[in-house]
C-alpha cells in the first residue's frame, strides 16, 4: 500500500513539474513548443498532421512544414505571406529568417542564440531588453559555455572526506546520463543498457541517474523517480521548480549526485556527452572526492552545426557558440580523471584537442553476444513477417535522421530497379527525416516497394533486420559523421548481415572494405546501386562478408568489453589519487 502511495505521491509532483515547465515554454514561444509537441508524435501520425496543415496557405502552413522539418519550405512559405503576425515571426526566426531590427528582444535574442552570436546575446543582456525569465535563461547558458568548473553543492555538512588514497574496493561507478530506457530507445539509450546490464553481470554495483527533468522533459509526464529495465534501475532527478538557465540546472544536479553517490557508496563517478553532464559529475566528484570518468559519445556542436546549415546558417562552423561548446567540451575531457570513447579516430581528434592520449580508453559500439546466435535465412524472416519473400531487402534499423543519408539509399533503389534488379527497402525507425524519406519514395515512383514502419520494440525491429539480405549505413559526408561510428553497424554484422556503408573514418575502423564490408563514397547513390548489384550478383562475396563481419563483430560483445570500463576506472582512480599525493587536487 506504501509502495502504491509513494508511486501516485511521485507522479502527482512529475505531473506539477511538467505542468510549470510547459507554462514557462508557452510563455517563452508558444509557436515553438507546439512543433516540438507535434514531433512528439508517431512518424505516421507526424506525417499525417504535417501533411494536412501544410494545405493551409496561411501560417498554418509554414506551421505544417516546421513539423516535417523542412526549414527551407517554411522560410519560403513565410516570404509569401501578405503581413507578417506574432505567429508568423516566430515561426521565421525557427525557419532560418532573421528578425526585424525592431523585433521583440526575446526573438532577437532566440535568433542570436540559434545561429551562435554570443555577443549579440551578452549586449541584449546588459541592455536589460529581455523578460526576466528568458533573461536567467540567457544568463544561465551562456555560464554553463564559459571556462572553468562549476562550483561545489552548497550543503557539505553531512558529507564524508571521501575515498582514502590508495584505497581498493570493487568498482562501483555512478553513470550520469542524458537519457535512457524506457523512455528512450536512442543508440544511447540502447549503449547505456547494455554497459549497465554488462558491468553489473562482471559483479559491479551500478547506479544511473538521468539529467534534471527527464523524462518529464520529454512528455511523460506520469513517470515516477526510478524506472527498472532489465533488473537496472534508472533514477530520475525532477527538481519542482526546474531552472531556465543551464548552470543552476547543472548545479541542482550536482547535489542530487552527491546524494546518490552517497546512498550508493559509489567509488567512481561516470558521465557520457555533453558538456552539461561532465560539469555536474565533475562538481560532485570534487565535493566527494571521488575520480570521474567522462564518456565521449559524439559531438553535439558538429551535429548542431550540420543542422544549422540546413536552416540556412552560412557558417555555423565559425560562430561563437561553436567555437565555445567545443572548447568546452575539450576542457571537460582533459579536466577528467579518465576518458572513454567510441572509436580510435575518435581518440585522436580528442588528442588533437588537448587531451592526453594515454588518458583515453577506446570502447568501441558493442552487441549482445545473442546477436551471434541468430541464424534465420532472410527470405524465412519475412515470410514470418508476412512480407513478399521475393526480392533483394535492404535497409537498416536505425534513427531516421538526415545525416543517415537514407535519401541516398532510396536514390540507389530507384536506379536499381530501373537496371531490372529487383530491390525493396525497409527502414526501421523514426525521427525528423522520416517524412521526406515518404515523400521522396513517392516522387521516385518506388513507394510501393518501400517499408517505413517507424520506431519498434527491440524484438520486433531485430525480426526486421533478419528480413533484410543487405544492411545499408549511407551516411553523408558530415564532420560528425566522419568521427562518431553508429549501433547498427557492429549490430547488423553480428546477426549476419552483409554491410554496405559510407566510406567515412568512423566507419572504416569496422567496415573493411571487401573484407568485412563494402564501403563506397558518401552521398553517391549509384555506388550503392552497384554495389547492391554486385552482391547479388556474386552470393560468394556475400557469405564471404558475413562470415568475416560476423567474426569481427564476436570481438565486440559487451562480455568482452566490459573489461575495458574497469582499466578506465582503475586507471582514473590511480590518477586521482597522484594528484591529490602531489597536492593538485
């Protein structure tokens, strides 16, 4: 009965602080928050509601085409309308249009932080133009951006002086964390897991925690604080009142880590990308003396730069805000005691970056070593679907966003199929892109033998892969997508499917090309048809690539690597412990 209490009692103040936290966005931009809501939704059901606003000539139109992410559709949209309302202008400055001179400070502000002018920000700070909680926004931020650590929780009394030097117990690391299961099923998602599940089956104790108002943040608003997957239990920190800036929120959860920590007796804390994550691990390990390893995942400041160039940002690259997240994020990595990331070019950019290379383990994408055990002929997988067996499948499980390059796959098909082979694609998943990826079907004249069923439960999407002859990863040629290596790679070869991907560094750490794999230049589509045509035509060359992709993937089962986060650990409590003899600390 206390247990049920407790549980209603939790959801009841989720539900309070979801409710405050869309009040403050409404207030914020109100436009804006509905496209974000509307993205919320299932991609067929996005798709549908785009599709039907974008009818409507007015606002409502361009309404329709932010939805679908399609920025340029929407500016264009825009520069047709007769006057331009409150609605209208918003919706420009989210668009990829400059506002007004005269416009309202807080869209002047919205545009100057979007497109990276941190100096336009700060003097419309000192102006005091802004609304006093877009003003703490700003303020909090722009903190966040700047140089140096941020400083100690403010209630130390209760706290113990932390691990003796030299002291040696079983690793029992804290994982400070973005997002997770259940709620997301990202690559992210999917990696935290089975690090979590991996460590504890080794005889860690692990604890999680994830950044200040999720789940709530993303409208699952009746969660409770702690939800278990797999005997894993994933702890929530949703603070009542959420702060608008980036810095107190990093603050708040500094001392919701040094709470957990202690109930957890944790002997290492370990954070994941990005910057705001490493600064409250940072904080609390400081205050407990604990040493904190930082994981580099990606690069959100290449991603939001990529994406600023489809807004139609002339050079994201070269804006301040740019230039500040990236020094941030090198700060925080050499500021660690011990660095994990994903692959070994990965490694060397952080090199390049300030980071001491003999400070950074490579943990590569892993899989679960069931994944080798999976062994249906694809044809058989999509009789069991109730899929037409005919056919060479290809496709991916994978987010659907636009630096996969998925419009290249579909270019590919078309051309395929206009040679006479026989080609039908299914991609498994959702996000941004998935509407233009329906539309472009449609326009290609292959809709029909196209399959997007959205996002799937994890059993679900691997019956799907099995289906597939051939796992296609097109990425385009992104700086990000040079450096940080994709899940669905190391997955597709361990459940035996052949792999054609994009020629690009991240990728070619794993995809051998006519080895383990067959690589082609990005963004060329006719490379992908022939190399499609290639393996079927040559089905030596296919079993040849499954059975040495699936041996390089039987090295990258998370049995395997689980022994790498203790040499990580190991090694950042070492390293702790000569600074604090050297009296650095």
């Amino acid at each position: 009965m206390s247990g049920r209490i407790s549980a209603a009692r939790q959801r009841g103040q989720h539900l309070l602080a979801a409710a405050g936290t869309v009040a403050a966005m409404a207030r914020d931009d109100l436009a804006w928050l509905t496209v974000q809501a509307g993205r919320k939704l299932p991609s067929a059901a996005r798709s549908r509601l785009g599709g039907r606003a974008t009818r409507s000539r007015g606002v409502l139109g361009a309404w329709g085409e932010l939805l679908l992410d399609r920025p340029d559709r929407a500016r264009e949209r825009l520069s047709r309308l007769p006057r331009s309302g409150p609605l209208a202008a918003t919706l420009a400055v989210h668009a990829g249009t400059a506002p007004a001179p005269d416009a309202p400070a807080g869209q002047r502000a919205r545009w100057a932080w979007l497109t990276g002018d941190l100096t336009r920000l700060r003097q419309l700070l000192e102006e005091g133009a802004l609304p006093d909680r877009l003003d703490r926004r700003v303020r909090g931020d722009l903190e966040a951006l700047t140089g140096g650590p941020r400083p100690l929780p403010a209630d130390r009394r209760d706290w113990p002086l932390g691990r003796e030097v030299g002291a040696t117990a079983q690793h029992r690391p804290l994982h400070v964390l973005t997002n997770s299961l259940p709620w997301t099923r990202s690559g992210y998602a999917l990696r935290t897991h089975a690090i979590l599940t991996a460590q504890r089956d080794a005889g860690m104790a692990v604890a999680a925690i994830t950044r200040p108002a999720y789940p709530v943040s993303i409208g699952k608003v009746l969660s409770t604080d702690v939800d278990v997957v797999d005997g894993i239990a994933y702890r929530r920190c949703v603070p009542a009142g959420l702060p608008p800036g980036e810095a107190e929120r990093v603050d708040v959860w500094a001392e919701h880590l040094v709470r957990l920590a202690r109930e957890h007796r944790a002997t290492v804390l370990h954070s994941t990308t990005h910057y705001p994550n490493a600064l409250a691990a940072q904080a609390a390990a400081r205050a407990l003396g604990l040493p904190w390893v930082h994981e580099v995942r990606g690069q959100l400041e290449r991603t939001w730069a990529s994406g600023r160039q489809r807004h139609g940002d002339a050079d994201p690259y070269g804006s301040e805000r740019f230039a500040a997240w990236r020094a941030r994020e090198a700060e925080v990595a050499a500021q660690a005691d011990h660095v994990i990331t994903l692959s070994e070019v990965m490694r060397q950019d952080l090199a390049a970056r300030g980071v001491d290379p003999a400070r950074v383990t490579v943990v590569p994408n892993g899989i679960d070593p069931a994944l080798l055990e999976r062994d249906i002929d694809p044809a058989e997988a999509r009789r069991r679907l109730g899929l037409p067996v005919e056919g060479l499948w290809v496709g991916a499980v994978s987010s659907v966003v636009h630096y996969e390059g998925f419009d290249t796959l579909l270019d590919a098909v078309a051309l395929a199929r206009r040679d006479g082979l026989d080609v039908r694609v299914a991609i498994v998943g959702d996000g941004l892109a998935w509407p233009g990826l329906k539309e472009q079907a449609q326009r290609l004249g292959i809709a029909g033998h196209v399959l997007l069923p959205g996002r799937l439960p994890r059993a679900e999407s691997l019956r799907w892969l099995d289906a597939l002859d051939v796992v296609v990863v097109p990425r385009h040629d992104h700086e990000v997508t040079r450096l940080v290596p994709p899940l669905k790679v190391a997955e597709a070869m361990g459940a035996g499917r052949p792999v054609i991907a994009s020629d690009l560094p991240a990728l070619a750490e794993l995809v051998r090309d006519g080895e383990t794999g067959l690589l082609v230049p990005a963004g060329d589509a006719s490379a992908v048809a022939a190399s499609l045509a290639h393996l079927h035509q040559d089905p030596d060359l296919l079993i040849q690539l499954v059975g040495a992709g699936r041996a390089a993937a039987a090295e990258l089962t998370w049995t395997h690597l689980v022994g790498r986060h203790a040499s990580g650990y190991s090694s950042a409590t070492a390293w702790r412990d000569q600074r604090v003899s050297w009296g650095k600390m």
